[in-house]
C-alpha cells in the first residue's frame, strides 16, 4: 500500500542521488531541432532506456523512427488491473543564445534551491520525476497496477514520427488513462492541474521585392522596400481591438460561457506582480478580456523571428530584395491547425500589393485540447495534489501547447492528465532556465499517491 509518509522517507534518503541522476542527463545536450546533435539525442534515449531498467522496468526498448528514437518501457504486473501510460520528451529546445546563460546550459548547476540546465523543466527534470517514481514503488513493492512509458525525442519539433508510432503501435500502447508532467502549476503554494492546451498554426513568410537588393538611394522612393511592406501586412493582421483579422480566423472559436469564465477567474493572478516580473510597463490582450483569458482561452498572432536586409555592424544603405517573418498562432477549441494555416496563406496573398510577392511555407502544428474534471483521472490526480501540497488543485487552460494530446485522444481513445510541476517562471526555451528541487521531489512524491488513487477509483467504478 502505497503511503505518503514512505514516499517521503524514501526521498529523504536518496535525494542527492535522485539529483545526480538528474544532473547526468542535463549533460547531454539532446537537441532535436539540430542535427549537430543527433549522436547526442540517441545517447540521452540510451540513457533513459537504462535508467528505466535500474529502475524497475520489465522490459525498455529504443524504438527507432525516420528522426529521432523513442525510448518505450513497461511493467505489468497484472493485466486485470489497470494501466497507466507515461508520456514525456527527453529532447531540448536549443540553448541559444548561449552568451545569456549565467552558466553553461549543458553544465546544471544547483543555485538557490534551483537546477539551471537547458531541459531542467523542458522535460528531462519532469519526465524524469517519473522513472523515481516508478524506482520507489518497484523497491518499496508497492507498484499498484500496470504502468507504460513512452518518452520521446521529438516533442519540440512536432512529434511528427511520434504520431506515427503511435497509430502503428495501438495495442502495445493499450492502457486506462495517459500521465503526463510537462505543464506548469501557479504556484509552489498554490497547485494547479492543467485541463487546457492550446493549438499551434506556424508559418514562415518570405515577401519579395525586386529582383536584387538595391542601393537605397538610387532606388528607394520609387521601389517598395520588402521589409517595409512586410512590417505593413503584419501590423494589418490585427485590428485595434487586438482581433486578428483573417478572414474566418475565429469562426470556430468556442463561445466560454460567462459562468466559466467567472470561474476561471477565480485563480489567483496578480497583474502587477506579472508587470512587475516582466518589466512592462502594461499588459496587453485582445479587448473585452483578461490577460489570463488571453494565455488560455482566446487564440494568438505572433511574430517569433523577423529578418531581412543589413544586420551587420555599422550602417550599410541597401533596399532588400526579400524580407521574411516566422508566426506562430494559437489555437483554441475548435479551431483547426490546417484550416488556420490556409486562412492565413489565402489572406496574406488577398492583402499581398502588387510590388511584392508573397511565400507562405508551413511548419508543424498541432491541435487544441480540453480536458475534462470529472472522470477517475482528474479525480485520482487531484486527491493526489490535495495530499502532496494540502489544497485542492485549481484546473487551469494552459497557453502552450503539446500536440500529441489530441492524438492521443484521437487515436487510442485515451485522455491525458495534465500533472506538471514546473512554474511559469521557470524560463523554459529561455537562457537560464531552471527548475525547483522543491518541484522535482514534490512530482516524485505526488506521483505515486496518483497511481493510489487512481486504482482505488478503478476498484470502485
Ligand atoms: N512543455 C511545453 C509546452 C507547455 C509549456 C505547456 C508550459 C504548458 C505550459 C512543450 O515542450 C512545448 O514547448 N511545446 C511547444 C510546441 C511544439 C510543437 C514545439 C510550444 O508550446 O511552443
Ligand atoms: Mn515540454
Ligand atoms: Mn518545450
């Protein structure tokens, strides 16, 4: 039977360890999105198919995909009892720019009660809460059902070859409910499970001009400079209501009753703290809602890279031939990543003037997902919570966005439970990002009260 007061002696007694295990996997730097770091992303899945054996698997394998391997292991003890199946990335977004990391990002460093490394939130650090888990309930016997991991190594370019897998691996993967800790909570005093992602539409822009680039004075006043133009359709993109302005854009936009959004607003959130962290000197969301309303339930149009042009030291007069923009927007139920993404290309080509030609090139997306309160595994991971922290979490829509949770949903019929840990606050995909040793041995902790409260619900049911 699976204890509190065990857990926590358990980690009192192996803490320094359960951080150094850490730490090792912090070294690799497992970069999906370079290929300069293939070799390094292989040996972080060979890493974590060990550290899955020492840990209690029966069995780990490393599945190899057209990209990056997938890192697959189980344990069932019984196949009348019910299964819970792990889902987390061991890969990392780059570090750059490196020069504003206070320490090497692929060098952790515990400082302030926090471990600094590129993936200390941004999964290793969370995902890993789960293999100690697993670790207490095989040595301590208390293992009290079926448990599954699928731990990849794609997640932050788009879990394209995930998605395959996974549609190819239906009964292999077969289990109750999908645990996963890659959100964030409010708070360290204040929990949170997330019942909300967004969706993801990304797109590049490349808008030309002339056929070259141009000296700027001969030609500009009589030649539509690129950039210019391109800072032009982009700010077009919204009006002064902070509404996108795409035709159709929010046509499938789910309405949230007043009552909901009465609830929602009952998490606490200081605006002037939120100011006051960020140096911003004011909020800005789409008029008629919150800033939080705005991260949660209302979708977004963002320039996340724009170039062109002379970028170089000192003054260099040119008139650029292209210009090009990268935006993401985010999506809400029941917008489509496909449908959003043609909305944009047929839109921009509409406003397109005459002097430029405009390219609008795809990348990965992913869709929205809602997750509801009221079954066996929202139940189990809030008891969990209630007894981890103390109080009862508050469920909360999340901003990001994890595209595999509606695939998984779509393909093997299963919700995910959102059970993360990390703080906002934690710079994740930032320079000196980090995480709490307080948030990675409470997720160890709450872990196995999850898996105790989720069988009984079972046994009940
Ligand atoms: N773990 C994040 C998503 C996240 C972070 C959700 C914080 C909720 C709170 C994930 O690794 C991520 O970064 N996802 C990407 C999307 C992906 C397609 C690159 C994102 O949200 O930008
Ligand atoms: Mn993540
Ligand atoms: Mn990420």
């Amino acid at each position: 039977m699976i204890q509190r007061d065990d857990i926590l002696s358990y980690i009192e007694a192996n803490k320094d360890r359960f951080l150094e295990e850490l730490n090792d996997l912090l070294r690799i730097p497992s970069v999906s999105a370079d290929p300069a770091y293939k070799a390094d992303v292989q040996r972080c899945a060979e890493v974590v198919k060990d550290r899955l054996l020492e840990s209690g698997a029966a069995m780990a394998e490393i599945h190899s995909t057209a990209g990056h391997p997938i890192v697959y292991a189980e344990k069932i003890i019984d196949p009348s009892l019910p299964t819970v199946l792990v889902y987390g990335h061991y890969d990392v977004q780059p570090a750059d720019p490196v020069e504003l990391w206070d320490s090497p990002p692929f060098e952790p460093v515990i400082k302030d009660g926090k471990i600094y490394a590129r993936g200390a939130a941004d999964d290793k650090g969370q995902a890993y809460m789960h293999v100690k888990a697993l670790e207490f309930m095989t040595k301590t016997n208390t293992l009290p059902c079926n448990v599954k991991f699928m731990i990849e190594g794609e997640e932050e370019v788009g879990s394209e070859n995930l998605g395959i897998w996974v549609k190819n691996n239906k009964e292999k993967l077969s289990a109750d409910v999908i645990l996963i800790s890659d959100t964030s909570i409010i708070a360290n005093d204040t929990p949170s499970i997330t019942v909300g992602l967004r969706g993801l539409s990304y797109v590049e822009v490349e808008v030309t001009g002339p056929n070259r680039d141009l000296h700027s004075g001969v030609y500009g006043g009589a030649v539509a400079n690129p950039a210019n133009t391109l800072c032009e359709l982009i700010a077009s993109l919204k009006d002064e209501d902070d509404r996108i302005t795409i035709e159709g854009f929010y046509d499938d936009v789910e309405e949230v009753s007043a009552e909901d959004r009465a609830e929602m607003a009952k998490a606490p959130f200081d605006e002037e703290d939120f100011k006051r962290e960020l140096k911003i000197g004011a909020t800005r969301s789409e008029n008629g809602f919150s800033p939080m309303e705005g991260t949660s339930i209302r979708p977004t149009l963002d320039v996340n890279g724009i170039w062109s042009g002379y970028i170089g030291e000192g003054a260099k007069t040119v008139l650029p031939s292209k210009a090009y923009a990268k935006i993401s927007m985010r999506l809400v139920p029941f917008q489509s990543s496909a449908k959003i993404t043609e909305l944009f290309e047929r839109h921009l080509k509409k406003i397109a003037p005459d002097y430029v030609q405009v390219k609008v090139t795809p990348h990965h997306g992913g869709e929205p997902i809602v997750i509801p309160t009221d079954f066996p595994g929202y139940l189990a991971a809030s008891k969990a919570m209630e007894e981890s922290f103390g109080k009862t979490p508050i469920p909360e829509r999340s901003g990001g966005s994890i595209p595999i949770v509606a695939l998984f949903e779509e393909v093997l019929g299963l919700k995910s439970i959102l059970l993360g840990f990390s703080l906002n606050s934690d710079d994740i995909h930032s320079p000196n990002e980090h995480y709490g040793v307080f948030n990675y041995l409470k997720g160890i902790e709450t872990i196995p009260l999850f898996y105790k409260h989720f069988v009984e619900a079972h046994q009940s049911a």
